[in-house]
C-alpha cells in the first residue's frame, strides 16, 4: 500500500486506509497545483473497523423522524447557512407548484406513483434531513420510465420554471431499463424555494447520462438530493451546472447495483457577489469491480461569493476491484470570495485498482497569462481564454450542443459582469 501527498490550498481533507485516519489542511499557490491522496492495491485484502464520523454510518431513511433539525454544527451541515433553508426543512407544509414543461420522446411515460410502489423501485433513502422533508411533503412521487433495449434518439427534457409563491417539494423517480440508452436534461429557471429528490434507477448494460442546470434567478433557492443505483454493466454519466440562485445545495449520491458499473460525476459552479453554491457527491463502492471518476470544477467572484464542495468515497470491504478518483478545482477570480473544498476518501479493502483524490483552489496561473500575453493577447482577453478552458471541460461533457452552446454564453456572461 502506498500513500503520496502533496499540499493543497483550501479545505480539510482525510484520507482513511487499512486504519489510517490522516486528517489536516493543505495549501497550494494555485490551480496548478494538486493534493493526491492516493492507494494501490495490496496483497493481503484486510478490511478495517469505519473510523469516526464514516460516511458509511450516516442515516438514510423516508422515515423524517430519524432526522432532527440540524443545528449547523452536525459535519453534513457545517458550511450550509441553513438559516435560510428552515421553510424547506419544516414538516407538513403544503407544496407549491413550478410551471413543468416535459419533452418526453416516443415511447417513454410519466405518471404518479403510490409510496408503495416507489419503495419498489427506489433503493436509495434520503440521506438528510432536507430529503426526507421534500418526500414527506411533496406527497406522492412522479416515475418516468424509459423501456428496456430502447435508445431514445432525443433527450427527456423537463424544464421546471419557478413563479414565486410558497416553498415546492418534490420527488422524481427515473427508471432507465436494462439494454436501453437516453439523455435526461434537468433544467431549473425562475424564482422559487425548492426541495427535491431526483432518484435515478439504470439498468443492467445501459447507458445514462443526467444533466442539470440551475439558472435560477438570484431569489432562488434550491435544495436537492439527486441518487443514482448503477446497474451492473452500465454507465452512468451526471452533469451538473450550477449559475444561477441565491442558494443552492446539492447532494449527488451513487450507489452500484452489480458489478462492472462505471458511474462519473461531473460539477461546473460560477458564483457572483452574495451567491452560496454548495455541492456535494458522495460515491458508495458497495459492491466490487466498479469503477468512478469525479471531476468538479469552480470560479467565483464579487464580496462574499461562497462555494463548498464535499466529495465522500468509500470503498467497501467487499468492493475488490474497484478503481476510483476524485478531484476539485476552484479559480478564485476576485477579493473576497471563499472556496472550501473538502475530499474525503475511505478505503476499507486493500485489493482494489486505484483510489485517490486532488483538491485545489487558487488564483489565475501566471504562466498561462504571460503565455497568451506574449502571443499579443490582452490582459483582458487573456483572463477570459484561462476561465473558459478551466472550465468548458465540464460543459463538454454534456452530449447536447444546443445546451452547450447555451451554458458557454452563460459563463461569457458571467465573465462580463466580473469586468464592470
């Protein structure tokens, strides 16, 4: 087994291996620079006891009752200002509605679900207080079921576009059948308090690619937990853009179903003056020969723009085989905004592939700025070409060019008003 580390800016990592807990703070100059915590496999296959505070002892439920109102000093709740999130943690309130538009391709159906039949098909409980309360309230469950070997030659789109009014909860089921192939686009607009469950199902040899935006209006918030059960020999592909809204958290959860699933996680975040983006991933190895690969990236800028990532894996005793990475990268554009990025990595097997994580958080490089510079780009022009590569490598992860096209004048937009 081996262990390599170098230091990195921003955030408090650990790294849990074979009874290891190493635990501290890092710091780097800038993007370029990287934290690698990392393990190879080992001979004897030891497990180990979870140490304190695993990711893996965490309560999940659809009983509200095993989650108290947080106080903020719980570590799932530590960065999140939840002040501002008590209407949506509040039991018994009646849902408001948003304006949904559905684009839904041949072949493929949406109806209501009883609470009997959706502990059927989903596995994966909520994990947070917020969860529980957007199913609790939301009062049903929406399925929208893509069929076994059918490859949808257009994305599911839902649009839901946000009107004001009173708090909105909800929950959404997506079953993807064994053999079958879609793109599903999540896209949030408007104004409006929201707390959601996105429970994605994919089945065994399929191929699954979720993407959503949040480009919400900066009165907005939103607050989510978004779950993925991997199915054996599938690949599953997850987008999240996150732009717009006052407040947002996000909770991205995968599990896997059988072995030979390969599950990657994809991040971008822009956050201005007074917006607080926080996201959250948290990939559960569970069963062996699985592989994940999670890539979240971040620019901020204006007095007191605020983004938190938190990214949990762990790998499970019984998950041998398995090969995992996580990484982070926040580019700090102006005074006063703050990043914290926080990877944590649990490994309870020796008998894996690869694991590791990178974390980093920093100004512009300046060797790229004098790079484009002495090729007679302005200073200007420069810092725009930096930003837009740092970050176009998620948006090109995203298999649709109209939105592609979409979120990259979204980030010019952004730039600009950094400018003025």
């Amino acid at each position: 087994m081996t262990l390599d580390s170098k230091n990195v800016e921003t955030g408090e990592g650990r790294v849990a291996i074979e009874g290891m807990d190493l635990e501290g703070e890092h710091l780097a100059p800038n993007v370029g620079g990287t934290e690698q915590h990392g393990a190879k496999a080992h001979s004897d296959g030891r497990g180990v006891t979870k140490p304190a505070g695993s990711r893996g002892e965490r309560v999940s439920s659809f009983d509200l009752a095993q989650f108290p109102l947080p106080k903020g000093r719980e570590e799932e709740w530590r960065f999140t200002p939840i002040e501002k999130l008590q209407s949506l943690m509040a039991d018994g309130v009646e849902s408001g509605s948003l304006k949904n538009e559905f684009q839904l391709p041949e072949g493929v159906t949406q109806r209501g679900i009883s609470a009997e039949e959706m502990r059927q098909i989903v596995e994966m409980a909520p994990a947070d207080r917020l969860a529980a309360t957007a199913v609790s309230n939301a009062k049903g469950s929406w399925l929208i079921d893509v069929p076994a070997e059918t490859e949808l030659a257009e994305p599911l789109r839902l649009k839901m576009t946000g009107q004001g009014g009173d708090p909105v909860f909800a929950h959404l089921v997506i079953r993807v059948g064994n053999f079958s192939k879609a793109l599903v686009i999540l896209e949030h607009e408007g104004t409006a308090d929201v707390n959601a469950l996105v429970s994605v199902v994919t089945g065994d040899s399929s191929d699954v690619r979720v993407v959503t935006t949040q480009m919400w209006d900066d009165a907005a918030t939103h607050a989510a937990q978004h779950d993925a059960l991997v199915g054996r020999d599938a690949t599953f592909k997850y987008v999240t853009v996150s732009l717009g809204g006052g407040l947002v958290r996000l909770n991205t959860n995968v599990r896997f179903a059988g072995p030979g699933g390969d599950a990657s996680v994809y991040g971008l975040y822009f956050a201005d003056a007074g917006q607080h983006l926080e996201h959250r991933s948290f990939v559960d190895h569970n069963v062996g020969s699985c592989t994940s690969n999670v890539l979240y990236k971040g620019a901020l800028q204006g007095e007191s723009a605020r983004t938190v990532w938190v990214g949990d894996v762990l790998i499970r005793k019984e998950a041998e085989g398995t090969d995992s990475y996580e990484k982070n990268q926040n580019l700090v554009l102006t005074d006063g905004a703050r990043a914290d990025s926080v990877p944590n990595l649990e490994i309870e097997t020796g008998l894996i592939e690869g694991a590791g994580h990178a974390s980093s958080t920093g100004r512009f490089d300046d060797e790229h700025l004098f790079y484009l510079m002495a090729r007679g780009i302005p200073e200007k022009e420069a810092r725009r070409l930096v930003v837009r590569g740092f970050l176009n490598e998620i948006i090109q992860k995203i298999g649709s060019e109209e939105l592609e096209e979409r979120l990259r004048d979204a980030v010019e937009a952004e730039l600009a008003a950094s400018e003025n």
